[in-house]
C-alpha cells in the first residue's frame, strides 16, 4: 500500500505545505484502487480508496472534547502515571505520539508536551490537528503548551541531553490481529498502514537515560513489558495498564 496527498478540489495552501513539510506527493485526482489518500476537507483525513472510513485527528469536538471535560482530569490514570499530582506538573516527553490523544490530555492538566512522530503521514495528521486546535478559544491555551516534531524517538533519545525532561512517555503500536480485527474499520485500516513498532523495545533504555523522574510505557493489559523489563510500579485502566520505570542517572551524575 502506498500513501499519497489527494488534492480532490481546489488546491489549498495548508495542504500543499503539510506535502511539502512531510514529503508527500499531491495529487490532482483519487489514485487507483488499493492506495490510501490524504486530503483536506476542513481537516485532513485518511482514508484507503474505495472505502467511507476516515482518520483524522480532532482534537476541539467529539471524544477528545468529553474528555477534557469529564474524564476525570488529575485522576485518570495516564494522571496519575506521570505523576500529576500535587503542585507536580512535570514536563513530557511523548517520544510516540500517534494521533496525540494521551499528549493532548497531558497538555490539558498543565503539562508542556513534546511530541515525536517519525510517520510523515501521522505527523501531517497531527499536525493538522492542532493547526485547528490552535483557532478555537478553548483548545488553544492547551496547544500552546505542545511541540510536535518528525523524528524517530531511538534516534532522538539517543541525541537528547541525559535528564532532559521529567517524564519520557512511551505508547508503542502493539501489534494485536484479533484486536485489530475487532476496531472500526477505518482505525483497523489505520493500523495496517502504520504497522507494529517492532523495534520499541530499544526505546526504554534510552529513554530511561533521557527522563528525570519517570518513563511510562502504556500498555494493552495483556501485554510483556517493554523489553522483558518489569517495571518499578504502575497504574491500570480499564483495557490498558501503564508500566513505570525510575530513571537511570548517568555515570558521574550527583545523586
């Protein structure tokens, strides 16, 4: 399958920016049978050829607007993971950010949110996303508070000064068949175009390098730790439980 920006209209100045920014290739009309096709109706959108399921990432309405507003705030447990409590609103790391749902929630409770994302067409989404967050009085404080950039977190971890942020956030892809099989049609397509991020288990040591307090790594609840490492504690949620790890100082570091 092959990704690529549909222009189904007339050309639109933020379309052809997020196609220049992420490299992706315009295109004046749908491509053939069995692509996927990007392109922006008032937000952007994905979706395979043929098939009515969107992906797009909202951030102002809908789920992420009940959230915000009823989900529970300090005490939900991603809350309480990376440690919200208290006068403690530690700045993050989300080194896998997907569509930003987990980030944007961290944002909301007061937490300056960097956010990673090495899959071009995620990032255009998410980007996307709160270009549009950013326009509405509401959501825009909360946007403010976030960083998104394209890169890839082993790489990026690697590079970034040792305690350089208070948590290190990880939510890898988890490849899952029989739950995959079970998602809207439109997210299980998602899913197979992204992929498992089956190189995540080189993400923990790095990032334990990189946190000051805390790594979270959120996880389905059935799943192994990230790289067969138990972790120092944790927190459940209903269908997912989040796995956390104290941080490994560098050598010669003060304690």
């Amino acid at each position: 399958m092959s990704v690529t920006i549909g222009v189904l209209a007339t050309a639109d100045p933020e379309l052809e920016a997020l196609s220049m920014a992420y490299g992706l290739n315009p295109l004046t009309a749908p491509p053939s049978e069995g692509q996927y096709l990007l392109w922006l109706d008032g937000q952007l959108q994905l979706a395979e050829v043929g098939e009515k399921g969107r992906v797009c990432v909202d951030l102002v309405a809908g789920a992420q607007a009940h959230r915000r507003k009823f989900g529970g705030g300090r005490g939900q447990p991603v809350a309480k993971a990376v440690g919200l409590k208290g006068g403690n609103t530690p700045s993050v790391l989300d080194a896998t950010a997907g569509l930003g749902r987990d980030a944007f929630v961290l944002a909301s409770l007061g937490c300056a949110v960097t956010l990673l994302e090495r899959n071009p067409v995620v990032c255009a989404l998410l980007r996307d996303g709160l270009r549009r967050a950013a326009l509405d009085a509401e959501t825009a404080p909360i946007v403010a508070r976030m960083s998104l950039h394209q890169a890839a977190a082993q790489s990026w971890l690697e590079a970034a000064a040792p305690q350089s942020f208070d948590v290190v956030f990880l939510d890898p892809m988890f490849p899952e068949p029989e739950k995959r099989a079970r998602a809207k049609k439109e997210m299980a397509a998602f899913q197979s175009l992204i992929g498992g991020d089956f190189d995540s288990d080189a993400l923990l040591a790095p990032a334990r390098a990189v946190a000051r307090q805390r790594v979270v790594v959120k996880r389905p609840r059935a799943a192994p730790w990230l790289a067969g490492s138990k972790p120092d504690f944790g927190y459940d949620g209903e269908s997912t439980r989040f796995d956390a790890y104290l941080p490994i100082k560098p050598q010669g570091a003060p304690d």
